[in-house]
C-alpha cells in the first residue's frame, strides 16, 4: 500500500482579499504561513516518509511546500516543479473580486466559472498574455487565455500518467502540493467523481488529503488530518 498526499497551499493576498488568482503569482499571507507549518505538524504525526513532492511553478504553492517540508523534516526530498500543477486559469476574471462579478453577471453565471466543469471564463486577450520567462521554455502557446476545469484536468492528467503515478506503483509515497482547482481535478480522476458531481466538491487552504492506494492504485482510504 502506498499514500498520496494532496496538499491546497495556504492562504494567500487573493485568497484573502477575495479576488480570482489562476496564474498571478501572489504571496501566502501570515495566516498562509501559519496554515503550512500546521499542515506539516499534521502530517509529520503520521510518520509518512515520502519519495518525491510535486508542486506547481507559482510561489504560494512552492512555499506551502517547502514549509511542509521542513516541518515534516524532508526538505532532503527531490522536489518537482510544474507548470501542469498550476492553478486553473481564470482567464480575464483574474484580479477581480468575485463578489463584484456575482452583482455584475449574477451568481448562477460565477457559480459555473468557478464550479462547472466545461464552462470556460472570459478569455484574455492575446495583447493581455503575459509572456511570463518560466513559461517560455515551453513555446508561446503555453500560456492559457482561460481554462475550464476540464482544459485543467487535461493539462495535470500527462503529469499524473509520468511523474505521480509511477513512482506510487514503484511503491514511493508522493507529496502533492498544489491549488484549489488543480487539485479538485486531480480528486476527480481519482475518485471516479462525474463531471456533475465535481461541483460540490472543495479542498480546503492547507488541509492535507491521503489516500491510500493498493497496487494497483485504487482507493482503499482516505483521511483529512
């Protein structure tokens, strides 16, 4: 039996003041901070001994993790960075507050950028891209102009399939430590979730999430600490 542990980074400025993120790079907040050191006192009580932690290329999942680390006293661990984990891209939402755009467009019509699926925010325009330099190793049309959760799930499942779920057959715990979005993705294929059920689902700031998996893989647990 192997674990898997999902982390959603701590709390950060756009969490706290409420705003839509996706690909901003925003800091962790002091309650941020505190939520990482209490997430890893949570799990360094269990005594897992990881292979591997994965984590987004955005700062507050990065430092959620390193954090973690140390508390856990792994920080020895290989650590890998993707932009796949990033958080799902909000498209020209970002920087918003959302209870702004429920007065503005309603809340059935946020509740499905935020909840659906399929439902794709409002794009950027190509002019809005920022061309960000630890993208650009990737090409020019990395970069998103807006993500459904479903564009989302199709980015993370490649890294899953190479990186994640080899070294769990190989029988290596593996550490997540990613976002909101990202993660409720990645719960999806896991549990087996609809596409409709996936809307009621929510991960929340530093909270970490183990399931245990035979070897196959499959589920046999699942806690919160």
């Amino acid at each position: 039996m192997t674990e898997l542990v999902l982390v959603r980074h701590g709390e950060s400025t756009a969490n706290r003041d409420n705003t839509y993120t996706g690909w901003s790079d925003v800091p962790l907040t002091d309650v941020g901070v505190m939520q990482a050191h209490h997430a890893g006192k949570r799990l360094r009580e269990t005594g897992i001994q990881f292979g591997a932690v994965h984590t987004s290329v955005l700062k507050r999942a990065i430092v959620t993790a390193n954090i973690m680390l140390d508390e856990i006293d792994q920080a020895w661990l290989p650590e890998y960075k993707t932009w796949r984990l990033n958080e799902r891209h909000y498209g020209a939402l970002r920087g918003q507050n959302k209870d702004a755009t429920r007065q503005e467009y309603g809340k059935a019509q946020v509740q499905k950028w935020r909840r659906s699926f399929y439902t794709v925010p409002p794009l950027l325009t190509a002019a809005e891209l920022d061309h960000d330099r630890r993208y650009m190793k990737y090409g020019p049309n990395i970069e998103p102009r807006g993500e459904s959760l479903k564009m989302a799930y199709d980015r993370i499942m490649p890294y899953w399939i190479d990186m994640i779920a080899p070294r769990l057959l190989d029988g290596q715990n593996q550490l997540v430590v990613a976002h909101g979005s990202t993660l409720r993705a990645m719960i999806k294929y896991l549990e087996q979730i609809s596409d409709t059920g996936i809307d009621g689902v929510e991960v929340a700031n530093g909270v970490p999430i183990c399931y245990h998996l035979d070897d196959h893989l499959n589920i046999t647990g699942k806690e919160e600490f």
